[in-house]
C-alpha cells in the first residue's frame, strides 16, 4: 500500500495516530524502529537543528523539502511534512504541494498566519482573511497529483480572534477540499472538545512539552475526538537537555565515563543505524 494511502487510512481509523516529530533521519530510524506508525518533521526542529535559530520564517521551502526528502528515502513508514504558509499566494502554494510531494512525504499542513509565520505557541501572530486561504487550501488539493496524499489546513485563529473563529475558519478549509483540521493552540480541554465536535472533519493535536496547550495523553485526546496526535519537538527537547547534561560532565570531569549509561557504545550505535546489514549487502557482490 502506497505510505499516501497508509497515511490517510492512519487518520480515519478508530485509533488515534500517534506520530512523533523527527529533526533528521537519525531521528527518524529511531521512531521507525520503536514502531511507530508514521512520524512528522516540521520547520521548528529543523530550523533549530539546521540554523541554530527559532521558527521563524528563516529557512527557505527548498531548504525544508531537502530536509524531508532525506528522511522519507530512509524510512518505510508514512512521512507529514510542514508546508508552512505555502511560502506566498496561491502559485507559490501550488508549487510548495508539488515540491513536497515530489520528496516522497506522504502529506503537508499549510497554514493561515502572516508571512513570516512564527511558532503557533508564540505570542504576536497574524491571521490571513479567512477567504485568502481557502483559495491556498483549494490551490493545494489541486496541485496535488496522488489523491491520497493528505492535504491539512492550520488555523492560528484562535489566539488571534478566538474559538468560534478558529472553528468557522475550520469548517471553510474542510469545505474547500482539507482532509484534516489542525486548529492550533487550544488552551483548555473544554476548547479542545468544542473543536472536535464542532469542526467537521478529522482533527490532529499537538503536544508541545511547555506549549499553550494542555499536554493529554494520546488516549485522553482520542476521548476528546482528535484522530491524530503529534508531538513534534519532544526529541529536539530531549536532545538539547541530553547534550548539554553530557558537555557538563566532559567539561567537569574530562571524560564522559560517568555518563555511559546514558548513551549507546560504539558497537550499539552501529546496529541501530545498520552497518551490519550494509557490510553483508557489500559481501554478497564479493561473493557473487
């Protein structure tokens, strides 16, 4: 089955769709491997991990389909993929589908924030006209070439001009053609339940470690009628804390010996990123 078809079948199944966030292809094995169904990647992880800098806006969507076509060669489960605003008008949107498509990511949200966006969980943001993106969602469901491939629509309303907005804004993207609703930033479970009851179409969470939202477990939200459920930054968070614990002990000590039992030794590392089954690939032509 195609990972597009997956995905989407993923999403309307009774259980909801657990997907961590990767910010590199490393990261990406790892959730493969701990048997994950599908995982996300999105600009703030790897805007942190490629620039060192905050969500923003700073890297380009050339840069971002470079980043997802890599991890996406490297895993057999379904990639979703941040398409930002689109990266400008209704053209830019149809070019922004097709690029990210063309990576091998089986599905992309855009978004209705003011270009340059900033992190939903951040103060200050803008909201484009809701008409203005629902001709992006519908530049998008156009562009696309594999019907399956998911097409979600963002709405930061909520924080701009409250819930019943945000909910209005959902309905219009589901109606211009939106397989899945991502309203962002609730802050109370009860906005969370009035979302998914009151937006016609399957909706995701995100669980974002000290964000705006109340941090539910995957089964909880599944109560409250979400379909999927990311959590995006949880390994960016985990190793920013993790190597900087580990520098701590180097700079103090001089050795890293008192942190081993924190980390994966030489031959661990190289079974979990497959040099054995490489070096038996190599010897099989050898032997031929």
């Amino acid at each position: 089955m195609k990972k597009t078809t997956l995905l989407k079948k993923y999403i309307l199944d009774d259980e909801i769709l657990v997907m961590p966030g990767a910010h590199d292809v490393l990261c990406a094995r790892i959730i493969e491997k701990t048997g994950f169904k599908a995982l996300t990647m999105g600009g703030y992880s790897s805007s942190a991990t490629l620039l060192g800098k905050p969500d923003v806006s700073l890297l380009s969507m050339t840069e971002m389909a470079d980043c997802y076509r890599r991890v996406a060669a490297n895993v057999d489960i379904p990639l979703f993929v941040d398409g930002d605003t689109g990266f400008g008008g209704v053209l830019n949107v149809c070019r922004t589908v097709m690029e990210m498509e063309r990576t091998g990511a089986a599905g992309m949200f855009i978004e209705d924030q003011v270009f340059p966006k900033r992190c939903g969980h951040m103060e200050g943001k803008e909201v484009i006209p809701a008409e203005e993106m629902v001709s992006k969602v519908k530049a998008a469901v156009d562009a696309r070439v594999d019907e399956d491939f998911v097409i979600m629509a963002r709405t930061d309303a909520l924080a701009v001009n409250g819930i019943d907005d945000a909910i209005e804004r959902g309905n219009l993207y589901r109606q211009a053609g939106a397989d899945l609703i991502f309203v962002e930033a609730p802050t109370t479970i009860e906005q969370m339940q009035k979302i998914t009851t009151q937006v016609a179409c399957p909706t995701m969470a995100n669980n974002i470690e000290g964000g705006k939202s109340p941090f539910l477990t995957a089964e909880k939200l599944q109560e409250t009628g979400y379909s999927s459920v990311v959590f995006p930054v949880a390994a960016t968070y985990a190793l920013a804390k993790v190597i900087g614990d580990l520098m701590e002990t180097i700079k103090k000590s001089g050795t890293s010996e008192g942190f081993w039992d924190n980390m994966l030794n030489f031959n661990q590392f190289s079974r979990l990123i497959g040099l054995d089954d490489l070096r038996r690939l190599e010897k099989s032509y050898f032997d031929e």
